[in-house]
C-alpha cells in the first residue's frame, strides 16, 4: 500500500503528462474492485463537499481538507467517500457495468 500512495503522490507531483497514465491505473483499480465486489456500482447521486480525512474508496488515500469529497452510499454497504478524479472514474465505470448488463439482458 505504500508503494501505491507513494506513486499516486509522484504522479500527482509529475503534472499533465502523467494525467493519463493516473487516470488508466484509477481505472483498472476501479474495474478490479468492481468486478470483485470491493466497490459498489454508483449512480450520479452523491452529496459534495469538503475533504474529511476518511479514506477514499477507490485509491485509499485520505480525502484531505483542501481536497473535494465525494460522498456516495451503498445499497447495504452504507457510505463511502472518494476524491473528485476518483469519483468520476467510478462513476463512469459504473455505467459502463449497467450498460453491459442490459445489453446481456435484452
């Protein structure tokens, strides 16, 4: 897990050009989690604000105070928080989930 956080921070301090390859491991981790039930499916509904120390949902990196907070629930899971890049990458692994299921339902 260290070796995690300590590579989210590199990336993060690299700047754009490391913005896709952030982006690709948030997704796959995303996709992983999701396909093992470690993450729940999201919809666009979540409640805004400002970071609260809790631990991200998808990454594991504290929400610190100067970062936005996303705050979504779970059916049974109860809540989770996550940060705004993380959040959108969720989000829109998500949808890509639902789109598939109804497709193999139809």
């Amino acid at each position: 897990m260290r070796a995690r956080r300590a590579w989210v921070m590199a990336a993060r301090r690299s700047g754009a050009s490391d913005e896709a390859t952030r982006d690709d491991d948030l997704r796959q981790r995303v996709r992983r989690a999701l396909a093992r039930g470690a993450l729940f499916l999201v919809d666009r509904k979540s409640r805004v604000g400002r970071g609260s120390g809790r631990l991200c949902a998808v990454c594991t990196s504290a929400v610190s105070e100067t970062d936005v907070e996303y705050e979504v629930r779970g059916d049974a899971t109860g809540i989770a928080a996550a940060h705004l890049p993380c959040y959108l990458v969720w989000r829109q692994e998500s949808e890509g989930w639902r789109v598939r299921a109804d497709r193999g339902a139809g």
